[in-house]
C-alpha cells in the first residue's frame, strides 16, 4: 500500500486530487485534528452522471473549482494482485469526515473495484438520471452491493435540469416522487429498507458549471445537500478489528468472484463444475487448494464473468465475511473474490 498517508491538508484542497484507487488513504491528521475517514463511490447507470457528480462534489466541499470532469475521467489504471481496472479517486473535506471517493469509467471496471479493490466501500452513491429512472445497470450495481455488505445508499436523481421547465412534464414534483419510488422500490428488492437510504435530487452538470462563482437549488445546493447528508447518512465505519473477531475456521463459504477475461490476463477457455484452482489470501503464506461449486442454473463460467459461487476447501481456514481473496492457476492469477457468507460445513 502506498504512503498516501503523507499529503497534507494543504495538498488534498488544493489542486488535481486524483490519486490512483490502490493509494488507498487511512486517517488524515492536520494540526492535531484527525477527521474520520470514509471511502465512497459513484455507481448507477453508464451516462447517468456518476463522473460529473464526481467533479461536482470536490468543487462543491472547496467551494473552489479545483478539478475538472476531464481529471476525474482520466482514471487511471490499478494493478491489484494481478487484477487490473481504472478507477480515479478524489478527496473531499466536510465538516465532519474526510472522503476518499471512486469513480470508475466502466461497468466492469465498476465491478471489478466491488469486488477485488483494495478499498472496502462504506456506503455508495446511486447516480440515477431523472430522464431515464432505473437501468440494467442501476439494478446490477445494487445487486452488487448488497453483495458485497455496502449496507447504505444516498441516490442522488441528476439532470433535474432537463425535467424543470420541460413542456413536457407538467407536474415537476410528482414526476420526481415517480422517479424516487421507482428507486426505492429496486433497492427494497434487494433488502434496503426505506431507512437505509436517502434521495436527493438536482443537477451534477449544473453545479460544476456554476462554479464557486454562482449558486442555484438544483445545482450547487444539491449538491451540498448530497455532502449534508452523506454526513448524516451515512453511519461511520465498522473497524477491521470487529469484522476480524468474527472470522470462523472452516472449509466452505459462498464468495462473490470475478473471472478475469483472457485479455486481461486470464483463462482461454471456460470452466465448469468441479473446476479446482488455487485460493490466495492476504492473511495467508501459502495458497489453499479448493473446489468451485457453481449455482445449479450455472453449467459454465466463461473468463469475464463475475457470479456467486461456493468455495470448498480442502482444509480448514480462518476466514470472515467481506474477505477478499484470488484465484490462481499456479503464478496466473485467474480471478478475485469476495466472502459473502460463511457457512459451516
Ligand atoms: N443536462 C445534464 N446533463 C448532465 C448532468 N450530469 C451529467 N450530464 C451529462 O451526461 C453525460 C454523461 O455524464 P457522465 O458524468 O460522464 O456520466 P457517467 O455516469 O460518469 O458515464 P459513464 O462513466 O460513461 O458510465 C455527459 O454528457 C454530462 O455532461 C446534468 O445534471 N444535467
Ligand atoms: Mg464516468
């Protein structure tokens, strides 16, 4: 991990914060005040706004225009244990956290950084654009998060500048509490409860234009709206220590994984049922070997895939949900996951 830990105060507000994701950040201490930490990202549907949002909120915290859209989709290329996607990360001051956020250019590098990234995600933010509502890929990041033990979410509907004055949509409010039921109702399929999460509507686009210079409700507003309630929110981190003392030592537990495609280094060819590859732990010397046990519906898993599988290994392990881990065919890494569940066997 590199020292990351060294910017000061000065540095993070000033100019281009885009750090590669894997610089990952602890505390930051500045004149004896140590705020907390708290790692976001952007995910919703590809256009729907995460990168604008992205730029927005930097410049909206500093109240200074700091970063361009251009800097944050420069993502920029991470190579974690041998499994590679783009992401950028930003940092932002509030009054009371400090937030390292990730915005990845993709939806498979969005993917891979649930999965395999070296940050653990406390709570996400939905970009849902108000001018298409809920996508395939809106549902698929939920999906994902519930799976990966994101437990909060604040959706913030974006473009509210295309549905204010629109002759088209007469009834601004109601068309938004549409939109927001819609939203709510896909993440209560994947168990957030009302409680879980907030929404908040306004246009990314518009607060980056504004600028320091100039604030409006659907801009610059919103988008400290969005700050205020990140703050509120979004509770504060569940340290490692607690999540460690619950590791249990057994052979099998359900994970979620990535395959890695062949481009990216990965398997040629498919694998099916029985399929027995090595399984790397960071808290682990030596790699276990162990068999992948697909989901019924499953006969084959192509390189690229990401789905849920069980993992049995063939001996006994210290392991805890919210793991990661990676597979190997001996020195190739052919995937990475995540524990989702322990189970006894
Ligand atoms: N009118 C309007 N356009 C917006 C708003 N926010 C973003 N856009 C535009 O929508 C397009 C997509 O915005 P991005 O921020 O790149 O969206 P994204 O979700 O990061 O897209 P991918 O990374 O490609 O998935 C761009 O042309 C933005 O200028 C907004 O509030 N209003
Ligand atoms: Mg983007």
């Amino acid at each position: 991990m590199s020292a990351n830990t060294n910017l000061t105060r000065r540095e993070l507000l000033k100019g281009i914060l885009v750090i590669p994701a894997s610089a990952a950040l602890t505390n930051y201490s500045f004149a004896g005040v140590t705020k907390a930490n708290f790692t976001t990202c952007a995910l919703g549907h590809n256009d729907h706004g995460k990168t604008t949002l992205t730029a927005a909120l930097v410049n909206v915290a500093a109240n200074k225009n700091l970063v361009s859209y251009e800097n944050v989709n420069a993502a920029k290329v991470n190579n974690i244990n041998g499994i590679q996607f783009k992401a950028s990360s930003v940092h932002y001051e509030t009054a009371k956290r400090i937030y390292t956020h990730l915005d990845c250019p993709s939806h498979f590098d969005h993917i891979k950084n649930l999965i395999a990234g070296e940050k653990k995600i406390d709570g996400a933010l939905l970009v849902v654009s108000l001018s298409d509502g809920t996508m395939p890929q809106t549902r698929e990041h939920i999906l994902l998060a519930r799976k990966v033990g994101i437990t909060k979410f604040i959706v913030f509907l974006n473009k509210k500048d295309l549905i204010a004055g629109n002759e088209f949509i007469q009834m601004e409010d109601e068309f938004i509490q549409m939109i927001e039921e819609e939203v709510q109702e896909l993440l209560s399929e994947y168990d957030y409860s009302k409680d879980d999460v907030r929404i908040i509507s306004g246009s990314a686009l518009t607060a980056l234009q504004e600028g320091a210079t100039a604030a409006s409700d659907i801009g610059t507003r919103s988008v400290q709206s969005l700050l205020n309630a990140m703050d509120e929110h979004f509770p504060d981190p569940i340290k490692n220590v607690d999540k460690l003392s619950k590791a249990k030592t057994l052979r099998t537990f359900s994970a979620l994984v990535y395959i890695l495609a062949k481009d990216e280094g990965g398997r040629e060819a498919p694998f099916f049922k029985g399929y027995r590859p090595n399984f790397a732990l960071p808290t682990l010397e030596t790699e276990l070997s162990g068999e992948v046990m697909l989901p019924a519906v499953v006969e084959m898993v192509m390189p690229g895939d990401n789905l849920q599988i069980k993992v049995e290994l063939d001996t006994p392990m210290a392991v805890h949900s919210g793991q990661r881990f990676i597979m190997k065919e001996g020195t190739k890494t052919i995937g990475a996951g995540i524990i989702t569940s322990l189970e006894s066997v």
